[in-house]
C-alpha cells in the first residue's frame, strides 16, 4: 500500500524501529487525525502508519471497537481485519490487507471519537505493563497466540447476541501482553480465551436447545 499520501512524521514514527521505543500506537494515530486535508482515514492508512510496530497494536485498534461504545459500522469495519491479521500472526507472516479490506474507512471524527472514548481506558492499563515473563511472547509463543486470536476473532464475527465483547476483550490483553512482552497480560489473556469458549459454548447449546424444542412444539 503507497505510503505518498500520508504525513511523512506519521511514516517515519510507525517505521521506528523495535529496538527503540518509538512514538506511542495513541501518538501515531493522533497525527492521522491531526491531518485536516483528509476527510476519511482507510484501514490502509492504519496499516501504513503502523509500519513495524505489527500485529500488537494493530489487532489491540480493531478488537477495541467491540468493547467500547462506538460509531454505528465501526465493529462491521474492524471485524474482518481482525481475522485476517490473527491469521498472518499464527503464521508468522508480515501484516498485510486485501485492497478490498484496506478501502474500507471511517470519517476523521469517527476516528477522533474512538480515541477520545479508548485513551483513558488505555493509559489505564499502560501503567501496569511491563517486560515480564518474556519466554510467553517469544516467537514460538507468539504463532500460539495468533491462533488463540484468530479462534476469538472467528467467535466475535459469530452473530450471539453480547457475544463480541469477551472475545474482543481476551484479543486485547493478548495484544497488549504482545506489545511490551509482558507474559503476566499473556496468561490473563489465555484465561479470558478460556471463559469466552465457556460462555459461548453455554449460549450455543441453549441456543440449540431452544431451537430443538420449538421444532418439536411445531411438529408435535
């Protein structure tokens, strides 16, 4: 994807390197929002603003949305992204969208709103990270993690009623685990998978229960 139209600060702070702690993921996105000449921003011109700081960041902004109050649409744009980049992530591979996918946008406010409404949440929690139990994010764990990812984000796109919010919310420890290697927020993200398969195996069975009986009241 071109990078020609964005901010060259913007470019040049997703592209620092791992070694270095770069501008924050919150920083980048607010220079996006800073740019007044664009009315809409792409999920293409995330990923381009991201640059090297892959996965972490980029699947902690998609699965967000699907936690907190957003704009109507906005978990229908994040969704999709979120499943094809766990699966790039349990495979190892470079983050990458289909044009189709990439096209998709939000209007600068939407973006403007989704920030506002996620920073305090965010800074939050910023606090309580740290470089731990590093082995849980080390690149065999983290093909582990992806398919964790990729198994909550296929549920999240599932249409049960509440049922985005436990499995955007286990995606997000994951992601923030990932993001300062921090195992401690790995483990509470495993335990989070673990409950979400719980409850949602729970709501599909009553679903499916209540579906047998009301076939059998039909044909009874």
């Amino acid at each position: 994807m071109p990078d020609g139209d964005l901010p060259s600060e913007v470019v040049r702070a997703g592209r620092e390197p791992h070694s270095r702690r770069g501008p924050k993921v919150s920083e980048i996105l607010r220079s996006l929002t800073d740019d007044t000449s664009r009315e809409r921003i792409s999920v293409g011109d995330l990923i381009v603003a991201m640059g090297d700081r892959a996965f972490g960041p980029l699947m902690l902004f998609f699965a967000l949305p699907n936690i907190l109050p957003m704009p109507p649409g906005a978990s229908g744009i994040f969704g999709l992204p979120l499943t094809i980049l766990a699966t790039q992530f349990m495979l190892g591979r470079k983050p990458w969208l289909p044009r189709i996918v990439a096209k998709r946008s939000l209007s600068r406010a939407d973006l403007i709103l989704i920030l506002d409404r996620a920073e305090k949440w965010v800074t939050r929690l910023e606090k309580l990270l740290k470089p731990r139990l590093t082995i849980l994010v080390a690149p065999p764990a983290e093909r582990v993690i992806g398919a964790h990812c990729l198994i909550l984000a296929i549920i999240l796109a599932l249409p049960i009623p509440f049922g985005n919010v436990p499995p955007a919310f286990a995606i997000c420890l994951f992601c923030l685990g990932v993001l300062e290697r921090d195992g401690a927020w790995v483990i509470a993200g495993s335990l989070a998978f673990v409950a979400t398969i719980t409850v949602v195996a729970g709501v599909l069975f009553a679903l499916l229960k209540g579906a047998v009986l009301v076939i059998n009241a039909a044909f009874n």
